[in-house]
C-alpha cells in the first residue's frame, strides 16, 4: 500500500509537474494581466497629477481651455481672466486678438495686477469692437466729446444769464443813474439750451 502510494504520489507528482507547471504560469499570467489592468484603470499618480486631478475636479475649465476642447490646468494663464461663465468675453477677445497674442501680451507683465489691468483693457476694447466694429473704443471719444462740448456751451450760458442777473440785481439797489448808461440797455439773457445729447450706451 504505502508502494502503491508512493507510486501514486510519484505519478501525481511527476505526471502533472508538467500540467501543474503550466497551470502556475497561467496563473502568473492572469495575475499580472489583472495587475496591468488596474494600473491602467488606477494608476499611481504623482503630486503634480494629484494637484492636477484635484484641480480639475474643483475647478471646471475656464472657457479659453472649453473653447479649445483640452484640460485646463492650474497654471493656465488664461484662467484667472476667462471663468466657465464668461465665454462671451473670450470670444470677443479670441476674434479679435487671438489666444496665442492675448498670452504673449500678458506675459510680458510680470506683476499680477498689471496682467489684470491689461485684460481689462483688452476685454474692454474686444467688448465695444463687438458691438461696433468701424470704431470701436474711438467711437465712445466721440460721443464723450460731444458732451463735452455740449457742457462747456451751457457752463458759458449759464454764466452769460448770472451775468445779467447780477446787473439787474445792482440796478434795482442803487437805481438807473448810478449804474451807467450801458446798463440801461442790458441785452435779454441767452437762452438755455436744449436737452444734452443721449449718453453713448
């Protein structure tokens, strides 16, 4: 019995060294078949890609990065200026002066709020482009000048009839005589002037 045993352990052992050993292989293989897959499904992040993913998750991409259908990262220079709901903005800028020169002209401030006034800037006259593309920001000199002008004309009408006023008030203190002959014949105040015009919209 204990040969036959013997035997049939033998036979277990020398028979299926060569099944068992490619069962084992087979399995190793599963095994790292299985460990590829996660590491392509999860892989092992660094600290740059975990600032990243937490970034991303935090915050949606900005709209130059959505119009540009790619990531939006935390050192996008574009992001501060252009958030998710201010798509309209970039893309008047976007027509107007391109991505790519809208970046090399802000870069070339080195302090932040000079990078922010620049974007106003740029935003602003991108803005009124819009809305008229013969004139742009040189449209709204114009009609700030003719108010100007408008309120220098009344300011000189409005001191015109002070003028007169004044004369007939020292007329009627000290009498016609002691007021001179020019006076007697005061000419009639000016009259005011109409509404100003419409203020630029």
């Amino acid at each position: 019995m204990a040969n036959n045993d013997g035997c049939k352990d033998s036979g277990v052992n020398s028979g299926g060294s060569g099944s068992g050993g490619r069962g084992i292989q087979e399995m190793k293989l599963a095994i790292n078949f299985h460990a590829m897959e996660d590491r392509h499904k999860h892989p092992i992040e660094s600290g740059r890609d975990r600032r990243i993913t937490s970034f991303l998750n935090q915050n949606p991409a900005c709209a130059s990065c959505r119009y540009q259908r790619r990531k939006c990262t935390p050192d996008c220079p574009m992001a501060p200026f252009f958030p998710p709901d201010r798509m309209s903005d970039f893309l008047n800028v976007q027509r107007l002066f391109g991505v790519s020169n809208v970046i090399k002209l802000i870069s070339k401030f080195g302090k932040p709020d000079e990078r922010a006034a620049a974007m106003r800037s740029i935003k602003q006259e991108a803005k009124v482009r819009a809305r008229d593309p013969i004139l742009g920001s040189y449209g709204i000199v114009l009609e700030l000048n003719k108010h100007i002008l408008h309120a220098r004309t009344l300011l000189n009408n409005l001191c015109q009839q002070l003028t007169f006023c004044r004369a007939q008030h020292h007329r009627h203190l000290h009498g016609d005589s002691s007021f001179g002959t020019n006076s007697m014949h005061a000419p009639p105040p000016p009259p005011l002037l109409s509404q100003p015009p419409p203020a630029p919209a």
